[in-house]
C-alpha cells in the first residue's frame, strides 16, 4: 500500500496522481506489492526530523527512511512475510521542493516526481556519497523517471 499524507493545505498537490506514478515505480522495481509512506510536509518538520536522526540542525528537500536499512545498491529486497513487504518511508519538505522547482524552472509536479524517485533510490540502497556511487544512482533514478513517461505493461 502507498500511503501519502500531505501536512500542507496551502498547497494542494495531486496526491492520487502521485500515488499512480509510485506505483508505476514499484511495478518497474517488482516491488508492487510493498508498502511506501510518504509524509509531505513544511520546512520547519523535516528540519526537526533532519536535526533527531542526521544531527542535522537545517531543512532538506528529502528525507528516505529504509525499512531495510542495511540493503546495498542493486541488491533484491525478499520479505521474509506479508509483514516486511514495507520499502519504508519518506519525509518531503514541499515548501523546499516549491522553491528549487522554481529556481530550475520546473513545474511543482514535475520536480516533486524526480524528489520521490529519489528517495525510493535512497530506500533501495542507493546513495551519493562518492561520485561512483552518485553516478549509479543517477543512473537509476533516470531509470525510474523514464518509466512515468511511457506505459508499464
């Protein structure tokens, strides 16, 4: 199940549309059948969330919280029962996501699409902290965004 909960009713965002496109996501991944919580939400939220589990004391545009927090890039994710079928979840500052969409010129949607594939990249193992690993999250991610343009059969 995709669970979306936005904090923010001053910015009303296409939660049923963002829904559709996770699961075109998770169907591209074979993870159709695993759980993803998303938590849309302000600034001053993901900051404290970013200072309790970073020790980081300033907003972000993401934050991924793997449910298996020790799977490496690439590697198949098995639920050992109907209970871990749980991808984990992610924490998304829209109020951060409005203003880079808007610096780069794209539309809200647009970059909030790319922002949730990057933190489904980041429940799946994926991280940037060196350029080799950056380069093949990179790669998947464009992967993924790949497959909101065209149907999934």
């Amino acid at each position: 199940m995709i669970l979306i909960k936005s904090r923010l009713h001053t910015m009303p965002i296409d939660t049923e549309a963002l829904k559709k496109d996770i699961e075109m996501i998770l169907k591209k991944l074979g993870y159709s059948d695993f759980d993803v919580g998303i938590l849309l939400t302000t600034d001053k939220t993901i900051r404290r969330y970013n200072k309790q589990y970073r020790s980081k004391d300033q907003s972000t545009d993401v934050l991924s919280f793997p449910f298996y927090p020790n799977v490496r890039a690439g590697q198949r994710i098995t639920a050992k029962n109907e209970a871990e079928k749980n991808l984990g979840d992610i924490i998304i500052s829209l109020e951060r996501v409005r203003r880079d969409a808007q610096k780069v010129g794209r539309p809200l949607e647009a970059y909030l699409r790319a922002i949730v594939v990057h933190g489904i990249s980041h429940l799946l193992g994926y991280t940037h902290d060196t350029e080799k690993d950056y380069k093949q999250m990179q790669k998947k991610e464009d992967e993924l965004l790949d497959v909101l343009k065209k149907p999934i059969s």
